[in-house]
C-alpha cells in the first residue's frame, strides 16, 4: 500500500497552509516556531546537540521580545531557564557517571576488591558552582 503522504502536499494543501500563514499574526509564528525548537531540545536533552536548539531558542527569544507581549516573553524566558538547568544536570550526571562506570570496570579486571590493596582515595572537592553556568554555544 503506498503512503499518500510520500509524495508531499497536494497542491490544494500547500495552498491552504500558504493562506494560513499570510492570515497568521506574527507572534503565532514566533511561538511555534519557537515550540518547534523546545520540544527538539527536549528531546534533545543531555546530548551536544540539545544546546543548539537552547541557543537558538534564547536568540529567537532576544531578536523578537521587543515585538511578543510581555506574557509569552516571560513564558519563553522560564523555557530556556529550564532547558539551560536540565542540560547542565544532564551534562554533569554524565560526566559523573563515566569516571563510575570506568573505574568498575578496572576493579573487575584486576580482580575482587578483597585481592587488591585499596589505595588512598582522595577526597572529592564539590564541583565549583560557577561550572553550572549556561554559557551560550559553549560546547
């Protein structure tokens, strides 16, 4: 069975959703054009390409405040804060977790931990707080 939506819109269709954004008001684009971009950073989350889409939900937001009511601005704000947090976090229980996961893995190569002198494990320091800052397009 073919898939109708294989070959694209009809033309009828294209030219109803031409109309619809001609009728449209600036600020609905904006918002879905910026929805677009939260629900793939979203998904995105945790992964590199997670802070692209944040980085350009926060430059949509800084190019377009000035013309979207105040309401959606500081809407669109709290969503980048929180996608700014959740990929910090997720960045940081990453990194917390392969040091973990190679470290078992080295105790199980060398043997139970019975068999091995335990060396003196230094005290870890608690990440500086400043590390958690959002530095847009940091990598």
């Amino acid at each position: 069975m073919a898939d109708p939506m294989a070959d694209g819109p009809t033309e009828e269709e294209m030219r109803a959703y031409l109309e619809s954004l001609r009728a449209a008001q600036p600020v609905e684009v904006i918002v879905q054009a910026f929805g677009l971009l939260a629900t793939a950073a979203n998904v995105k989350v945790g992964q590199p390409d997670a802070r692209v889409m944040i980085d350009g939900m926060a430059a949509l937001l800084d190019a377009t405040a000035d013309n979207v009511p105040e309401q959606i601005t500081g809407q669109m704000r709290e969503t980048v804060r929180q996608l700014q947090l959740a990929q910090v976090q997720a960045e940081q229980d990453a990194s917390q977790a392969q040091p973990a996961a190679s470290e078992a893995g080295a105790t199980q190569a060398k043997g139970t931990a019975a068999d091995q002198p335990q060396p003196q494990q230094p005290q870890q320091q608690r990440p500086d707080p400043a590390s958690r800052l959002w530095i847009p397009g940091r990598d």
